[in-house]
C-alpha cells in the first residue's frame, strides 16, 4: 500500500481556507482514480519533536506508489495538484509519498 502525507502550515486566513478544503480540494481528491482511503487530522495537531505551526495533516492511501502517480497524472488528479496550489503555496505545506508496510 501507498500513502501520501500532506501537512499544512496555519493559514492566514483559516476560515477561506476550511471553506475550500472541505468544499473544494477533498470534494475533488475524493475523485482520483484508486484513492482506497482519505483521512484528515480532527482538532489541533501537536508535535512531541517541538514542531510548531501545523495546521491540518491529510493521508490518501492508494494500492501502489505506481497507481498513486498514474492517478496524479489523470486529470482529476492533475486538477488536484493545481488545486492544492490554490489551497497552500510550497512553502505551506509539505507532502511526502512513501509505500507502508505492516509491522
């Protein structure tokens, strides 16, 4: 299984943000080809490694690294990526891909 991590940095303007995550951008990403799995963070997201200013951390689980990138590639997807830059510019957010593994 494949998963995306996606943390956001505090917004500036929290409400237009909430207003366009939940009806826009996870509307949307519902939408991507093979998303098994979408989870967001509920209620304040705290650091015990001393990081500070995260507001949101989203995951989307898909079957493999490789269905995750074809369905980023889809349009749907190509419309989340572009979305996303709408929702948080690089440098407020961070977003790392990586398989999983049961332990």
């Amino acid at each position: 299984m494949a998963k995306m991590t996606v943390i956001y940095k505090t917004p500036k303007d929290i409400d237009l943000f909430n207003k366009h995550y939940f009806e826009v951008h996870i509307p949307l990403a519902k939408k991507l080809p093979g998303l098994i799995r979408y989870e967001i963070s509920k209620g304040p997201v705290f650091s015990t490694t001393g990081h500070s200013d995260v507001y949101r951390v989203a995951n989307l689980y898909f079957e493999s690294l490789d269905m995750m990138m074809e369905s980023f590639k889809s349009d749907i997807g190509q419309q989340c990526a572009a979305d996303r830059r709408i929702l948080a510019s690089d440098n407020e957010v961070q977003i790392y891909v990586y398989d999983v593994e049961n332990t």
